[in-house]
C-alpha cells in the first residue's frame, strides 16, 4: 500500500523494473558507442532507490518513475542509442546489486565519499552535501549536527548520513553528554514521514532532498543549519569496467554540450552551485 506523505505529492510505490523509451526527451543523434558489456542488449539498465525526492521517485499519478536522475539516464541512453530500465532496489543493498551485475550503474544520488571511492568508479555529474530538517520554527534550536545530542534523528540505511550520525553520537558520549537517538529506515520517504508525524526531531539526508522539500512546504519544515560536506555525486560502475565507464562519460560531456544539462536544473529548480 503507499503511504501518502500529507501533501506533499510523492510515492515510494511501485513496481520492481520498468524500459522506457526516450520520447519524452529532445530527440539527438546517437553520438556515443553503446558498451559492448550491457546486461541486456540495446537496453541500458540503471539501479536506483526510487524515494529520493526530487532525483528518482515514482509519480503517483502515473505510477512511473520520474526525478532529475531518470530524465539524466534517459538523456545518456539517448546519446547511446539505447533504452533505459529502471530497477528498483533499496539503497542498502543498491552497491551489491551493482557488483552482482542486476545492472549496469547506479543511478541514484550517490555521494563520492572517500570510503566508497576506492570500491568503484564514477561519472561525476552534480555537487551536493548533507542537510538537517527541523519542524518549522525549529524548536529544538538545532544548528547543525552537533546540536543532535540526545535528540531523536531519523535516517535512511545505508547512506553517508548515517555513518555521520553513528560519529557524532559517539562523539556526543565522549564529551558526556547523551547520545543520539537514530531512527533509522528504510527509504527517503519513511525519513520525512517521521518528522511529519513528529516522532523524531530532525531529519538528516543529502541536500537536494531536503533542499527540495523544504521549498515545497516552508510552512511546514525549515533547515537545522547550512549544508555541510558538500562534494560531488556521480553516476557508479563497477571497479575496472573502463568500457562502461568511458561509454557513461562521453555521453554525459554530450548532453552537457547539447544543453539538456541546463535544461534539467531549470526543469528541477536546481542551482547553478550545484552543477559540475
């Protein structure tokens, strides 16, 4: 069953994979080799977590799946020449899938962090950090992670923000204080539910997200704090897959020159910052 997050007009429902064509965007004369190594042939088959909020989540009234990160797939399939599937996945899960080939790379908001970076390879594609939601007129007074000391926190599994979390807790114990609270979940759209519920104080999850429903409901959450480890995200292969890996980049360099790059931050109201 979905779970409605009051207004705001998302779904982490859905199926388990879906191809789609690229008719919905400009049509371009495939100009990059397609890799030789795809999982499915003419098909270029990306894994993602589909409740991150505005990258890759499925529209409740087409039951699709959309977000800046499908647009961008879909324009790199178009410079290949093939198709996309889109595989649905959690994002515990999502780096093993990868390696055990149930696709060809993720494409789902993924943080360069220096643990990762020696584990795979990546296509540079957005500058992005990790930011704190707080309920309106921020009553816990956070301002920033070191505020969090005995507070309840919730978090999606998984993800660098966690591992910042687990950090800043011990550290909270070391200087005496209590520790933090973690809730953590399944998916995105769990992490904000709980603070929409109120059972938690804060939120933490990567900036776009949160940056994204921040302005959609300012009346209903506000930042705990500026946004912090700010660094690249990128599209991930496998270690060593140079064919696949050369065949993502070129297309990217393709659709930033043919100005769809610009097009997705205007159509997803992203920032010149966030660009890379």
């Amino acid at each position: 069953m979905c779970m409605l997050l009051l207004t705001l007009i998302i779904s982490a429902c859905g199926g388990n994979s879906s191809t789609t064509s690229n008719d919905q965007l400009t049509k371009v004369t495939p100009n990059v080799p397609a890799p030789k190594d795809l999982q499915t042939a003419d098909t270029l088959t990306i894994g993602t977590d589909p409740t991150y909020f505005p990258m890759e989540y499925v529209d409740q009234t087409s039951n699709q799946y959309t977000g800046f990160d499908i647009d961008l797939s879909q324009a790199l399939a178009a410079h290949m020449g093939v198709k996309v599937n889109v595989v649905k996945t959690s994002f515990d899960t999502i780096f093993d899938d990868l390696n055990n080939k149930r696709f060809d790379i993720i494409v789902a908001s993924v943080y360069m962090s220096p643990a990762r970076l020696p584990k795979f390879d990546f296509v540079k594609y957005m500058q992005a950090g990790s930011a704190l939601l707080v309920q309106n007129g921020n009553p816990k007074n956070v301002k920033g992670v070191d505020d969090l000391c005995g507070l309840n926190v919730s978090v999606q599994n998984g993800t660098s923000q966690q591992e910042k979390l687990t950090a800043t807790s011990k550290a909270c114990e070391a200087k005496g204080k209590s520790a933090i609270k973690v809730m953590v979940l399944g998916t995105e759209t769990d992490v904000i539910q709980a603070l929409v519920d109120r059972r938690v104080d804060a939120t933490f999850q990567g900036s776009l997200s949160a940056g994204y429903y921040n302005k959609l409901h300012p009346e209903q959450f506000a930042y705990g704090g500026p946004v912090i480890e700010a660094a690249p995200s990128g599209i991930v292969i496998r270690k060593g897959d140079v064919e696949m890996q050369n065949a993502v980049q070129k297309a990217f360099q393709a659709l930033k020159a043919d100005g769809t790059y610009d097009k997705l931050f205007t159509k997803w109201g992203f920032t010149n910052d966030e660009k890379i």
